[in-house]
C-alpha cells in the first residue's frame, strides 16, 4: 500500500513536466534593437495562487515591436516557476527567446524586468510545501488577504539598465550561471493560454505599438490577463533619467515600507568653526608696539625727556669757623704784615 501510494504521489509530481515543451527561440529575428523596458507599477494581485508574468517587447513583422503588458497569471501547476523570455543580440540580428515554465528559474539574459526579476533567479516568492509563498518588498497585495507571506530586501543592482535584450550594443552583458544552465537543460512547460492570450490582444491594439506610444504604453500591466480596461490597468510612467529601472517602487501592501525617522537624540554640539575671513581687513588681534618712523638724512632724533624724579638738593657748606690770629709780643702792634 505504501508503494502505491508513493507510485501516485511520483505521477503527480511528475505530471506538469509531461506538458508541451517551450521552444528555446524564436525563428522570427530583426537588426534593429528592441525599445526600453517602460517603468510601471505593478497592479494589485487578484487572489492568492497567482504569480507575476512581467510585460515584455514582442514583434510584428509588418508594424514592428509592440509591448505585451505584464499580468498576474495561475501557474499550469504547483511547482513551477515562470522565466521570461528575452531578446539576445546573435550573429548580427536579434532573436527572440521564448519563456518557459519550470522547477528552476533559468538564463534571461540579464535583463532587470523588476518585482522580483532583478536580472538573475526570482526574490518574489517560492514554494513552500506545495503553497506560494510571496514576498512582501516586491509584490503588491492591494486589499487582497495573503496570509503566506515573508519579507526580503532585494537589492539592486546599481550597474542594471533598463535595456530589454542581452548582447550588441546597449545590451546587458550577462551570461549564464551554471545553476541557469542547469535548468536549461530540464523539461519545460510551455507558456498557458492566459498568456497566449495577453500576447495576442496586445497585437491587435494599436496604442501597444511602439511607433505609436514611443516606449510608454497606455496598458503597461494589467490585474488580469486578457483584461485590457478596468482598474486592474496599469499606464507606464514617464520617467527621467533613463536609467531609472522598472519595478523598483511597487505600492499597495506589499510595497516596501519606508521606516519612520529616528527619533532626535541629546547630543554635546562641538563649538562652532568661525567662517574665514574673506580677503581684506583681518580680524581684531593684540596688536604690536608702534615703531617711531625713520629720521630724515640731515637730523637729530630730539632726546627723550627723562623720566621725572625728585631732584635731591645738596646740603650747604657749613660756615666757616672763625680762627684765632695769635698775640703780638708787648711792645708791638699787628698789621697785616705781622707785628711790628
């Protein structure tokens, strides 16, 4: 009983990969380049199960590229994961490659087509015991209730363009990994009917056609497939410069949520620099001593006074004292010559 069990499980499992096989390329090739790839939002998901198909450039022999909008679509069964097809630049013409469905994601040429396809594998989501779980920074829920969900950044990369084919000139330059590779070589599931569906309305409607909307389609993505009017409609957004890149601000609630501002800190402000002093006067500073100008040739400096100080008087000479003129003998008299 358990074999048999195990037998039927393995059917199941094997069941989607007995589906159509998706041709590698597309037999009809062009020389000149596709357009940009048009900036858009991503409209809201209809229900849960559905997984993102972006919008790309197809051809029409006779009136040229025309842009298939991107559309929420079921998978053809649980498992499988959708890699868009792409434009590759060989042997001198462009060549369309067409997406598949499969258990890995494969090579798509590098090409940045947004929600989740940022050039290499998918960040929008996995399966997760048979149920799809979806994350939240790159897909918009709208007011759809999703209860499977995570949240991862996805980063960008800042070298990505917004070119729509790998190769030639202004082309992406990617080559394949050897996980892409790999999956490459695994069995393929075709593209569904929705989306056969989506391509084929798109062909028919004029304002799709580059020559008509110069690279910014009126119906850039739409909720459903098939469903080309209505609120589910999604117009592209003029945007300059160029390289701004598709499916980098999703809104709804799956939209990236910016975080508040942190709250202001007590901080010690260093002292304020005091701008240079533009040319001229220069600030106020201690200035120096003055210096007396040179004398002219032919000139005495004038002597500085000297400092004023009390004057000392000198002591006056004392009096003379008065001498004793000896006695003549008796007989004479004094005179000025002596006594006689």
């Amino acid at each position: 009983m358990r074999r048999l069990c195990s037998a039927i499980l393995l059917t199941f499992a094997l069941a989607p990969l007995a589906l159509p096989v998706a041709s590698q390329a597309q037999i009809i090739s062009i020389t000149i380049a596709p357009p940009e790839l048009p900036v858009y939002e991503q409209p809201a998901i209809p229900e849960a199960g559905y997984m993102w198909s972006p919008g790309y450039w197809a051809y029409d022999p006779d009136d040229g590229y025309f842009w298939v909008p991107g559309t929420w679509v079921l998978p053809p069964a649980v498992g499988l994961l959708w890699t868009p097809g792409y434009w590759g630049w060989r042997d001198g013409i462009y060549v369309w490659n067409e997406g598949y469905w499969g258990l890995h994601i494969g090579f798509y040429g590098g090409v940045y087509y947004g929600y989740g396809y940022g050039g290499v594998g998918y960040e929008g989501g996995y399966w997760n015991n048979g149920v799809f779980a979806y994350n939240q920074t790159v897909n918009n829920f709208g007011s759809v209730t999703i209860t499977n969900v995570y949240s991862k950044t996805v980063i960008v990369n800042t070298n990505a363009t917004r070119a729509s084919f790998n190769g030639g000139t202004g082309g992406t330059t990617a080559q394949p990994t050897p996980q892409e590779q790999a999956a490459a070589h695994e069995q393929h599931v075709a593209v569904t009917p929705a989306q056969t569906q989506q391509q084929k309305m798109a062909s028919t409607n004029k304002t799709l056609f580059a020559s008509q909307n110069h690279g910014q389609p009126a119906i850039a993505a739409t909720a459903k497939p098939g469903e080309f009017t209505g609120k589910g409609v999604v117009a592209a957004k003029e945007v300059k410069p160029s390289n701004t890149l598709p499916g980098t601000k999703p809104t709804g609630t799956g939209a990236p949520r910016t975080p508040p501002p942190a709250a202001p800190t007590a901080s010690v402000k260093p002292a304020p620099v005091p701008p240079p002093h533009p040319a001229g006067p220069t600030p106020a500073a201690v200035k120096p001593a003055p210096v007396p100008p040179p004398h002219p040739a032919g000139t005495v400096p004038a002597k500085p006074n000297p400092p004023a100080t009390a004057a000392v008087k000198p002591s006056p000479p004392a009096p003379a004292r008065a001498v004793a003129k000896p006695a003549c003998p008796p007989g004479k008299t004094m005179t000025p010559a002596g006594c006689k």
